[in-house]
C-alpha cells in the first residue's frame, strides 16, 4: 500500500465520483491489512470503486462472482482428470482457482454478493481470513504474497435469494455501508458516463430513478446504472425517431425499457412494474392529457 495513502484517495476522486469518506475508510483498511466488507444496494459503486483502487496500485484484481453454484472447489481450484489420469495427483495436474490465484498473486480478491454462496464455501474464506493460507490436498499450502486483500460485497440480506452472513465473517471483517449517494452527486455521474449532457433531460431521469427506490408499491427500485441507460435511451430514440431526446415519445418508452426490469414490485401490490412506471413517468416528465393522447400506442415499439 502507498505510502502516501492521502495523495492516493485524491486520484481515486478523479475517477471515482463522490465518496470520499468511503475511498478513506477503504483506503484504510486494506492499508491496515484488515479484510473489507461493503455492504449496500446493487449499482452503489462498489465494484467501480474497489476496481479503481487495484488499478492505481497496479494490483492484480481477481474478481469472484457470489452465487449459489459457488462450491469449494470452484473457488479453491480442481484437477484436471485428463492430467490425473496420465500422471496421478501431481502440482501440474492442479488447475488453480480464484482463491488461489489470489493468494499466489498478491491480488485484491474481490467476492460479490458474498451473501448468496453456500454455507461450506464461507468456511473456506473464513479459514483464509484467519490464516492468510490455504492447503490443497496432493499440492501444498498457497500462502497469501504481499499485497493479498480480501475484499467482498453484499446486497441488503432482505434482497431476494440472500442470507444472512455468519457471526464468524463479521467478525473478520471491516464493515462498511455503502448507500445511494445524493442526487447531485448522481446526476454528475449520469452526465459522465454519457460523455455529455446533451440533450437528455439528466435531471429529471435521475429524480424518477430515485423515486422507485422509495416507491410503496415497490420493493426495491433503480440504480444509477438504471439511470444511465435512460439516458441513452432518450438520445438513441429521438435519433431514431426524429425527436428531442426530452419528447414523450423517447421519454416514456425509455422509461420502460430500462427501468421495468429492474424494479421489483411488492408482494400484493395491485399494479404492475409497468404501471408504476407509467405513474412516475406522468409525474416527472409532466405530460398533459393531450400529449398522453399521442403516445397510447403501447411502449416499447420503434
């Protein structure tokens, strides 16, 4: 870790937007050798964030998608029959996985949704955490090289198909709550990745997003990267359709085709994503009864 952890926080600014106290925080604690848990809604940032850090510390970065098919041995790493059978259980019959090449590395290993692997796979990354090693049966031990880092991320435990997260890992880790950030904040990034504000009405995109979050009938609602390709959605069908990206006839269907996907509605509600929707698109957008008129044909056509 640099030295000069301040001047490293301040580069990260430039490429991560806002979140300052967490780049210190995270900053920290890998500083500190201590593993990280970030904790918080999907689209937060978290992979970005901890992504640009390994690149401005040009640290290997071996990335691990949480799931339930995530067993030991996919982690760990497995031989390979073919070899097996030609030569028995050798070292080079031995094809390493994540956890092993991050410990070999130096890398940042960064484990997402740590909250949907199975119960026997977290007994393998406890055991890591507390002994900064691993030993393969028929291979040897794989001891973490300077520079290893155990980072992971996960979803509030009511989202779907998670669980709740062992005393044992809290007890290893750093924890650190990574919510939606403010709505400037957001917008900044929304014009950023469109490279320029154009004419797609940035603001008003971001403030319908972050009213599905808070929605009633729904359970849980956008991120920024719903917001994002809004955006371009906005852009792409007034090309298309020969209009501003701010017409009802780009806004509404990109309203749709972004967002209905990602919103979840609640258990009972009477209405449907798409309704939803269509309400917050009313409210946002501020489309009259005679403009509606001209956009009854249902969304999603070109």
């Amino acid at each position: 870790m640099t030295s000069n952890a301040t001047s490293l926080v301040d580069r990260l600014q430039g490429r991560v937007i806002g979140r300052r106290s967490e780049l210190e925080q995270t900053v920290a604690a890998l500083a500190g050798r201590r593993h990280l848990l970030l904790e918080g809604p999907p689209g937060t940032g978290k992979s970005t964030m901890l992504r640009s850090l390994a690149e401005e510390l040009d640290r290997p970065f071996v990335f691990v998608e949480g799931n339930a098919e995530l067993t030991p041995a996919r982690l760990i790493g497995s031989f390979d029959p073919a070899i097996v059978l030609q030569a028995g259980y050798t070292e080079e019959a031995f094809q390493p996985g994540p956890l092993c090449e991050a410990l070999s590395s130096g890398a940042m290993l960064y484990v997402e949704e740590i909250n949907r692997i199975p119960e026997e796979t977290l007994n393998v990354l406890i055991g890591v955490m507390s002994e900064a090693a691993i030993t393969v049966p028929r291979v040897g031990q794989f001891s973490a090289e300077p520079g290893f880092a155990f980072v992971a991320a996960m979803n509030p435990f009511d989202a779907v198909g998670t669980a709740r997260i062992a005393g044992a890992i809290y007890d290893r880790v750093c924890r650190l709550e990574i919510g939606y950030q403010d709505k400037t904040t957001e917008t900044q990034i929304v014009t950023a990745a469109l490279g320029s504000v154009g004419d797609a009405p940035v603001e008003q995109i971001v403030a319908l997003c972050r009213d599905t979050r808070s929605h009633p009938d729904l359970r849980s609602g956008s991120s920024v990267r719903g917001a994002i390709d809004m955006a371009v959605m906005c852009q792409e069908l007034g090309l298309i359709r020969g209009v501003a990206p701010t017409d009802p006839l780009a806004t509404r269907d990109a309203t749709q085709c972004a967002l209905s996907g990602r919103v979840r509605v609640r258990d009972g509600a009477s209405r449907s994503a798409g309704e939803i929707l269509e309400e917050l698109w009313l409210r946002h957008f501020g489309v009259t009864d005679e403009v509606n008129d001209q956009v009854e044909e249902p969304s999603g056509k070109v």
